[in-house]
C-alpha cells in the first residue's frame, strides 16, 4: 500500500492542475466532471507551467477540447516523462479540473478533480477536495463511491458530482486553507 501511495503522489504532482496532494489521503472519481469542451479560460491554461524545482508541465488543448498535459520531472536522477488528459468544466462560475494519467501507455480509469481560478498575475491557483468531507458524504449516501484506507473513489455519475459540489450549501467541498499555486513561465 505505501508503494501505491508513493507512485500516487509522483504522479498527482503532475497531475496539476491537476493536482499535487500535499499528504497521503486522495478522492478520485471514475468520470470526468464534465463533457469536453473548450473553456472560457483556455488561453490562460495553456502554456507551460513550473510546479516546484523538479518538475515543469505543459498543457495544450486537442482539437477535440481535451486539454494534454505533458510532465517533466527529475526522479531517481533522470527525467521522467508524464502524460495526462485534462478536461476542464464550469458550472455555477465555478471551475474544476479534471485529469487522469496515462501510465505504461494505459489511461488510468480514474480521474482527479480540483477547484480552480488564476490570480491577478496570471497564476493557477487550485484546491483539491477535502477527504474528510467527500468522505461524509459518502457514509451519507449523498454520493456514491467506496473509501479504502486513504483514498476515496466516488461512482457517481458526473451530473451528481458536479451538482453536489457546486450545490450552495456545500462551501467547504475543497481545501481552501491550502491552496495549490502555479506559477505560469511560458505560452
């Protein structure tokens, strides 16, 4: 199991925008929170963006309005090449990040979600989701979804999902006491 979470956390560092998990503890959902398509703030997404002092991403919209994310990280002294897909969704004039990895050449059959906006200077700014709540949620039948150890995954289908987390009453969905920032370097 800790193998698993290692590999977990070296790809969610990837993930960004998808999603570095600052601890052990992560909520996947088998879906995407939404359909493709292009957002509002594509211009603002692509480009490639420094996550810390080992690993840079790139992030370039397909024709088909899935987002790529191409990863580069210093590990086990060498480069190592990440590739994620990216669907961003709006709903409410709230934002979320969707994203799953493609490991050995398979699509992972989960995806990542994060709450997102951009500062004034151009910064990504993103909040992954608060276990302990999703985790609530599922004990209450709100979602579905199964909780093993740390790690949820959520069931649900998309249109649930989405709705619960950007339903009025469901403010503290996201782990707004630590945001996640990256810093734009390049178009």
């Amino acid at each position: 199991m800790m193998r698993y979470i290692r590999i977990l956390r070296t790809r969610v560092i990837v993930l960004l925008v998808v999603l570095l998990v600052a601890g052990c503890q992560s909520v996947t959902s088998r879906y995407p929170l939404g359909p493709p398509h292009i957002p509002q703030d594509k211009e603002k997404l692509e480009g490639t963006w420094y996550v810390d002092k080992d690993a840079v991403l790139s992030v370039k919209f397909s024709n088909y309005s899935v987002a790529r994310v191409a990863g580069v990280e210093w590990k086990n002294d060498q480069f190592q090449m990440i590739e994620m897909e990216m669907i961003a969704t709006e709903k409410n004039n709230q934002r979320f990040l969707s994203g799953r990895v493609r490991d050995n050449g398979i699509w992972e059959n989960r995806y990542f979600f994060a709450k997102y906006t951009f500062s004034n200077q151009g910064d990504l700014i993103y909040w992954l989701p608060n276990f302990m709540m999703f985790e609530a949620a599922i004990k209450k039948n709100q979602l579905q979804g199964a909780i093993e150890d740390k790690a949820i995954s959520i069931t649900s289908k998309p249109d649930v999902l989405l709705n619960f987390i950007t339903a009025p009453e469901n403010t503290n969905l996201f782990e707004y006491n630590e945001p996640k920032i990256l810093r734009k370097v390049g178009n």
